[in-house]
C-alpha cells in the first residue's frame, strides 16, 4: 500500500508567492528574486511531505498563477495576440503575466484571456483559447525542470500534468464550425514530447489530471480519452500512468475508464463513495489496476473521521489485497489552508475538530497505517483521539441553536415572492428613483489601499481605537462618495472601506461562524482568501451594515446602493459544516441577510445589492443533480430579497460564469437588475440573456477590473453597442464587471471617468 498527494498549496505558509508576484509586478523585485522564493516555496513543501510520510510527492503542481494557463504555455497554446511579446523575446513569465493579466506597455495594448472557475471550486482558471487546425509546439518545459530540480534534492516526485483531454474541453473555440477535440492529433505529440523528456530523465508515475471526467461527456468526448490512453500506453509503456479525476463520480464514463491502459485510478471517496462499490464489482478486480482511494478530503478543513475511511479502505482491500490500493487526498490540497498549526488564537474546541493540507498529509499516513500494512501503537493512539474528537463535535453545544431551526422549518412559499410582477416594480422604481437611460453604477467596492489596510491592522491589533478607526473610515467613505458625484456616476456605493472580504466581513458578524488566522487560500493569481468556517446554526445577532450604508447615504443627494453578499455565496465561499445538508444552512444564511436587507430598508436604503456570483461555481458537476441544488439556491436568494417593497429595487451580482444553461434559475431570482462580467469575454456570455429574452434589467460589465490594462472610452462604447444588439436599451445598466477592490486609485478614476463619459455620449446619440 502507498501514499501519495494529488497537490499542494502553491502560495507559501505566509503568502510568500502573492507578496513576491505583486512585488515583482510593481517593480520592487526582479525575476530572479521572484524565482527564488517560488523555489524556496516548492522545496519546503516537498520536504513537508517527504516529513509526513507521503511515498510519492507531486512535482509540477506550483503554480506562478494557474495550472492551465501553465498548461497552454507548455504546448505553445499562446492567443494570436500574444505573438508580438513572443517574437520580441519576452521572457516566459512575463509572457504567462500578460497571458493572465493582460499587458499594456511598450507599445502594446493587449487584453487578458478569459477566465472562469474551476468546476465546482472558488479557485479560478485561464480559459484556453483554441482555432481551426491550430498547431502546438512545446514552448516551454516548466515540468520537466520542476522533475529534475526535486530529483537533484532527492525527493521521490510525480510529475502532475493536466491531460490533454481534459485541456481542450476546458477551453474554448474562438472560431465558428470546428470541435476543439478535433486538434487532439495536434496536440498529443507535444505531450509525448514531454513525456520522453521525463522518460529519459526516469520517471516513474506521471499523475495526469483528467477531472472533465467527473462531468457529463457525450461519446466522442469519451471516445476522445480511449484514444489518447492508448496512445499514451502505446508509446511509453514503460511509465506508469495515474488517472485523477475528483469533485464527482465517474458516473457514465465509469466503464470507459475502466478500459483504460493505466496504472491507478484515482477516485474521490468524499464526494462520492458509493462508486467504490461499482468499481469493486466490475472487471478492474481480475485486472492489474491499482486504485487510489481518495479518503481525505481536500475541499474541506474537517478532521478525517478515521472509522469511515477505514470503512472504505478494508473494502476494497477485501477485494484488491494491500499492494493494489493507494492512499490519498481526494483531491488537490490547493483548495486548503496550508498548517492548523499557524491559528494560535482560534477557540481551542474548533481548532480540534479542524485539518488543514498538513494535517491531511498526516491523516493519509495514519490511515495507511492503520489499514494494518504497518503496525504502529501510535497509529492507535491516534484512532481513539479521532474518535473521541468526532463525538464530541456531534454533541457540542457550539453548534445547534433550537430557534434558528424552527425559523427555518416555518418558512413557506410566500417567504419567496415579492408583492408584485417585475413589470409592475419597474414602473414603481422608475418613478421613485428617477433614474436617466443606461444608469451608470459600480458593483461595490473600491480600492483597498495600502493606507487603508494598515488601519486595519492597526486596530486589530489595538493600536488605534475603534473611534480612531471609525473616523478614518469615514473620511476616506465622504472623499469616495464626493468623488462618485463628481464623476457623474447616477448611482453611488459607499466604497466598502471598512470591509476585508466579501465574505469574510459578513461571517465575523454572523453567529455559526468561526475565522483564521492564516487561513489562505487562492483564488486566482496572487488574490487569496481566507474563508470563513461555518460550524453551527447560522443567524445574524445585530445589523452588519445599516450604519455604514446610512452613513454615506447622509453625504448625497443620489442614491446610495446597500451592499451584501447573498446566502449562497457566503455558503459557497465558507468551509462549510459536514454534518446538515448544505441547503439547510443555506436557509439560515438567507434568514439572516433577510433581517438586513429589511433593515436596510427601513434606513431609507431603496437600492440594495445582494451579491450572488457563486450561484452558477455551486451547481453540481452531474445535470441530474442540478434541478435540486438550483431549486434550493434560487429559493435562498428569493428568501433573502423578497421581504421588501415594489419600489425597493433589488440588485444582484454574478461574474466569471456560463449562464446558458442554468438561464431559467438566474431569471427565477426575480432580481431587479443583474449586473454580469462580460468585458473578458466580449459581451459572448450576454447571448444566453438575449436568447433567453430576459425580462429584468441588466448590467454588462464593460470594464475588465481583474487587469491592470485601463480600457478606452471607444472601447466602452464598442462593448456596450454589442449589448445593445442583444438587449433592449432600456434594460441595460453601465458599470464594471467586478468591484474595484483589487485595483488602484488612478486607474479606477481614469477607468470610471470614461465609463460615465460613454453612457453620456450613448444617451445623445441612441433614442431609448
């Protein structure tokens, strides 16, 4: 029996990636510093585990920025717009910058590609761009040198490779009338390449990442995968493949699968151990296929309940012996906090039910352990600690609170309805707000400066006073709002200065929520979070917002929007309890924005935003999983929004997501205005809406914030014409396509200045 990790946490312990990154794109550091600490980073993290006990370590899983983007690098995937850089000798990993953050200097004016989530995670992904008949080349041989560096420290490493399958349908075609999947032929012998350069280097094991099966495939995609493994096999028989797919079931690509010439097949247990069960019973057993059984979960930061995973682990041994099976996460442990250890002020009754990517490490090696391959009377002493602490957890009296599951069960269906049609509301709004065609508006937040997150810090660490505190916030709260008015924006937010995180700032002030330290975890790039842990019943003890909202809407005239994240956003982007069905704690959350929008409400707040960008990253990987989970989100949100009156205009947000299929959902939410990112993808994603027809307001954002490229007024207006082609005028709103949080201050007046200036012209010249 062996152990092994499928991935690491790539940012460091202390974030040392993202303040390297963002160091080096501010011109602070130089490369090779920046390339220093990216080293220092992979080896700790290869001793960490070699420290643990893990026999094969993953190399190739570091990431200056996402693993796909890498992954395009690699085979020469490069967009057409990017070849001036590589024809002038960019270096590779400014060209991988530019690729993911879009590049505007030197003469040069390019956009960023697109970017989406992974699946079903909060970690977001570089969307491949692909074209009829494209070529591929090996361009750059970052895993090759990541092997032979952990090789040169003596670490026993796997390399990680994102299969090509998998790489092509996680993209997308950039022109009309061909498949993606037709440049297989083009683009496997840039993998054989690279696997003959790990052959010849000896490699063993190469772990090939191929999570598009874990989703509904059509034949050709299935047949698609039986090709490349057998071409895989046939050319390199000598190496020995693992198959990772994770975040589902294999589902009806289960038989294909098992066809496969490879070594082992990765299952992920914790999302789905009922497939084991299938996979023991079929042929696999009589063949010489490994299976690495993923017991410990990787999306989550509960301790292991040893007993269940044993409970896997024996059935399968029962039918495989021990040297067929393999030990693992069931996934990446990017998805994790990095060290339990580094949280020194958390409750201690927590801490102890709690596991971060460390402490994972630790739990396969005991449970591999404990699977009696080894015998180790420490490995006992660890079962029983386990079992105690899992007990406990189930009879904490932190968890449950009677009142808030009675407030839930006692919701009906006319918690979800607004009093009147949206047709009805419209007109209601129209004449209270007063609001001029093509409304201009941001989503919420505004540069969160340097200065401002020193305040931060200071106070927490109670060197200002909460007065001291309070008082800077609101000065740089009355400069934002006074410069709103300058601009000319018709709707204002208050800037959000006093908030960390979306998330984050709601979950402090809700009960059932418990936070970290050093709790990281990225999103995208150098962006991490520190999600919130939801360990009990859910409810809001006091207004989390009215004050600030009140504050800013007493500095105008103008109307002032409320802003708040939604309930299953705060759900989607939490580590989320293990022991109620995550519609159940849905329900609470919506229960308590609810109590604040109404609160709001009665402040004389007649614009509020209910964030919801995760509802589309929370929908199931299987389509027949889907009419549930949308029926319980759509009723949270509904349940959050619903309480208010017609002329109250409700406003939600979404970005980085495909709405084409979930489009009815989106449109059961019943919001007044959505607000959507299309400015990456070139307003595509609003050809779901026009389809569609639908009936509410919407903003297309027409300003990429998650680049530091400043777009033109010209091209405002460009992207807001082809909005208008598709949308009827008067449903159309003005504004970025994200919050401006993670941007500065001169780029974010210039930006919003010629956003306010397009909307102007648009009105003289286009009758509504």
């Amino acid at each position: 029996m062996l152990t092994h990790n499928l991935g690491y946490p790539r940012m460091g312990n202390h974030r040392e990636l993202k303040k390297a990154c963002e160091g080096y794109w501010a011109g602070k550091i130089a490369a090779h510093q920046l390339e220093q600490t990216a080293q220092s980073i992979r080896l700790q993290n290869w001793q960490l585990q070699q420290d643990a006990g893990i026999d094969w370590i993953p190399c190739n899983d570091f990431s200056y920025y996402d693993q796909v983007l890498d992954t395009c690098l690699m085979t020469g995937a490069i967009p057409e717009r990017f070849h001036p850089l590589v024809e002038s000798n960019v270096a590779k990993l400014d060209l991988l910058f530019a690729m993911a953050r879009g590049y505007q200097q030197n003469g040069h004016d390019i956009t960023a590609m697109e970017m989406t989530k992974w699946f079903d995670t909060n970690y977001h992904y570089l969307v491949p761009e692909f074209r009829k008949n494209q070529q591929f080349t090996c361009f750059h041989n970052k895993v090759v040198r990541e092997f032979l560096e952990a090789k040169q420290h003596k670490f026993q490493v796997k390399p990680v490779l994102l299969g090509p399958v998998s790489f092509l349908l996680l993209g997308k075609e950039k022109e009309q009338g061909f498949n993606r999947l037709s440049l297989l032929d083009n683009l496997l012998p840039v993998y054989f390449e690279v696997l003959k350069q790990l052959d010849d280097h000896k490699a063993y094991y190469i772990q090939f990442d191929e999570p598009c099966l874990s989703l509904d495939l059509s034949p050709q995609e299935q047949k698609a995968f039986t090709s490349t493994y057998q071409a895989i096999k046939s050319k390199f028989p000598q190496l020995q493949i693992i198959l990772a797919n994770y975040f589902e079931c294999y589902g009806g690509n289960l038989q294909m699968v098992l066809q496969l010439p490879v070594h082992t097949i990765h299952l992920d247990l914790v999302r789905c151990p009922s497939q084991l069960g299938d996979i023991l019973e079929s042929e696999l057993v009589r063949s010489k296929t490994h299976l690495s059984l993923g017991v410990v979960d990787g999306r989550n930061i509960w301790k292991n309940d040893y007993q269940q995973s044993l409970q896997l682990i024996n059935t399968a041994m029962e039918k495989l012996g021990t040297d067929r099976i393999w030990i693992a996460p069931s996934c990446s442990l990017l998805h994790c906090p990095c060290d339990l250890d580094n949280e020194t002020s958390m409750n201690p009754e927590i801490k102890q039910w709690l596991a971060f990517a460390r402490q994972k490490l630790d739990e396969v090696v005991t449970l591999k352990q404990l699977a009696g391959v080894e015998s180790f009377a420490v490995a006992e002493e660890k079962l029983l600690e386990n079992t105690q602490c899992i007990e406990k957890r189930k009879t904490s009296t932190l968890i449950h609170n009677a009142d808030v599951q009675t407030r839930v069960n006692a919701l009906t269906e006319k918690d979800t309805q607004r009093n009147s049609s949206f047709k009805i509301r419209k007109g209601l709004q129209q004449a209270n707000l007063q609001l001029p065609a093509y409304p201009t508006t941001t989503i919420g937040s505004f540069p969160q400066t340097t200065e401002i997150r020193s305040w931060r810090a200071k106070w927490k660490k109670k060197e200002l006073s909460d007065e001291q505190y309070n008082e800077l916030l609101k000065e740089v709260t009355k400069k934002a709002v006074s410069w709103q008015e300058d601009i000319g924006l018709d709707v204002l937010v208050h800037g959000e200065f006093e908030r960390n995180d979306m998330v984050e700032y709601f979950g402090e002030q809700l009960a059932g929520f418990v936070f970290t330290e050093n709790g990281w975890v990225q999103s995208y790039g150098s962006r991490c979070v520190k999600p919130p842990i939801i360990y009990g019943d859910v409810f809001r003890p006091e207004p989390m917002t009215v004050g600030w909202s009140s504050y800013a809407q007493s500095l105008t005239s103008k109307w002032m929007k409320g802003m708040l994240t939604g309930p299953v956003t705060i759900l989607q982007w939490s580590f989320v309890r293990n022991d109620q069905p995550r519609s159940q704690t849905c329900a609470q959350i919506a229960l308590a924005i609810r109590d604040e929008v109404l609160d709001l409400e009665k402040a004389g707040i007649r614009i509020i935003q209910i964030d919801e960008p995760a509802i589309r990253e929370g929908l199931p990987l299987r389509k027949e999983n889907w009419p549930q989970y949308l029926e319980w989100a759509v009723s949270a949100f509904r349940v959050a929004a619903s309480g208010v009156q017609d002329d109250t205009q409700i406003h939600t947000h979404m970005c980085y997501s495909e709405f084409n299929d979930i489009i009815e959902s989106i449109a059961a939410m019943d919001a007044d205005v959505i607000t959507i990112e299309t400015s990456r993808s070139q307003m595509e994603l609003l050809q779901a809406f026009a389809d569609f027809n639908y009936p509410n307001d919407i903003g297309p954002g027409v300003y990429d914030i998650h680049s530091p490229r400043i777009p033109s007024r010209t091209e405002m207006i460009e992207l807001i014409e082809k909005a208008r082609a598709v949308i009827p005028a008067e449903q159309l709103w003005i504004n970025p396509d994200c919050g401006l949080k993670t941007r500065g201050w001169k780029e974010t007046e210039f930006a919003l200045k010629e956003m306010v200036q397009a909307a102007r012209e648009l009105r003289e010249l286009i009758p509504v």
